[in-house]
C-alpha cells in the first residue's frame, strides 16, 4: 500500500468511525474523515482533516484524490423505520464511493458488512427467530454491497462481517474467521472491528475476503433481554 497518502474514512462520526479515528490519531496515521454531520471543533482530533459529506448526493472524487486508501463504516441505525426502508447506505452509498475511488485512482477498501449476511452456527436460535427477520431488509443491503465489491475489477477489497455490535472497550482479544464467526461468538465490540478495519488496511491484510470478527462476552450483554433493551424492545 502506498502510506504517503491519507486514508479516507466514511461514517466517521458513527461509534464504530470514531474509535477508527482514535487508533488511527495514535498512529499518527493521516486520515480524511467524511461525515454527514460534523462533530464541534473542540470535539475534533487534532491533525485530523474533517470533511462535511453526503455521500447519497455528494461529488466526493476531488476529496479522495491522494488517499491511500478507503474505509468505510456507514451503518444504518437500528429502528422501526430504517427497518422498513432502509436508506441506501450500503448500496448507492457504496456505488458512489467506488466510482469516485476508480476516478481519483484509488483501489484499496475496507467495508463493515456484518456477520447476519450468512448463516452463523454461533449465533443463538433465538436471534435468528427474532431479530433477523427484522433486519432483512438491511441485510440485503449488505448482500448486494459484497457482491458489488466482488464485481469490481482491479479492487483491493475487504468486507469485514462483525457480530451484533456493543459498545464496550477495546478488548484486543477479538477472533477472526473467513466468513463464519468462530465458535462462541455472538457479539463484537466497536473498538475491536474499528482497530480490524485499520490493520487490514495497513497490513493489507485479508484482501478479497469477507473475515468474520467476534469475541464471547459475558451472558449479560448476550442474552435476549439484553438485546431487546439495546433495540428498545419491551
């Protein structure tokens, strides 16, 4: 990889974007971070180039012209609303990012997909009777994002799949799989895939891949109840 550049980073006010950002900034590793809504100035990290962006309507291939490479960790937020119709984040979002990547010159992508895109024997049976179906829709999405990915000639790719995601610190202790979650996963903290997504850009690691990432956790944040309070379920 050609680390002269900057690495453009997508949905970089998200959980999973910010913790990025963080490990980046410890590396002193240059970052572009494109955002829908940007964070206060006092809020903003120091050396770091903030860039307001939609990228459903937004011209974005000046902005990409001298980055290394693409991270993107656009997600859409869990909710009745979005569950029904989704925004097009992971599709047309997509589309337009690899566009304005192929104009600027720019052919190394690391995306969040998510572990549900496949079937997972780790995953309890109730998750899958319950909030899978909820998510179809979503999960489609994510389906035809790595199959665009997978279509793109010349594309240095990674569609990294975590599990359900939490909000807990980074661990460093995640597991790594092609495609299927290792045993015993369920769950992925934020940190612990935004720290994946940059090593495998920096590494060029799992190129061409779909690598699953988890980590067990303490029945407390895997059981239903503890799901359902996370989604806003009664």
């Amino acid at each position: 990889m050609n680390d002269t550049g900057p690495i453009a980073v997508f949905g970089a006010g998200g959980e999973t974007g910010m913790r990025l950002l963080r490990f980046a900034h410890a590396r002193e590793q240059a970052i572009r971070a494109f955002e829908h809504n940007l964070p206060p100035k006092d809020e903003r990290l120091e050396g770091i180039e903030y860039i307001q962006c939609d990228v459903l309507k937004d011209e974005i291939t000046e902005q990409l012209r001298g980055c290394c490479a693409v991270v993107s960790t656009l997600g859409v937020a869990f909710g009745p609303s979005a569950a029904l119709d989704p925004p097009p984040l992971y599709t047309q979002g997509t589309r337009n990012i690899l566009d304005a990547m192929k104009a600027a010159d720019v052919d190394r992508i690391a995306v969040m997909s998510a572990a549900f895109v496949a079937e997972q024997p780790s995953v309890p049976a109730w998750f899958e009777l319950t909030v899978r179906p909820a998510l179809t829709k979503i999960l489609e999405q994510m389906r035809e994002m790595e199959a665009m990915l997978e279509r793109e000639a010349d594309l240095k790719w990674t569609a990294v799949r975590p599990g359900w995601l939490i909000d807990l610190p980074f661990s460093g202790e995640a597991l790594v799989a092609n495609e299927k979650l290792p045993e015993g996963c369920f769950r992925c903290r934020h940190a612990d895939i935004a720290n994946f997504l940059l090593r495998s850009i920096l590494d060029e690691d799992w190129v061409g891949a779909k690598p699953a990432i988890g980590k067990p956790e303490a029945g407390q944040y895997e059981s239903p109840r503890a799901i359902k309070s996370e989604l806003g379920i009664d």
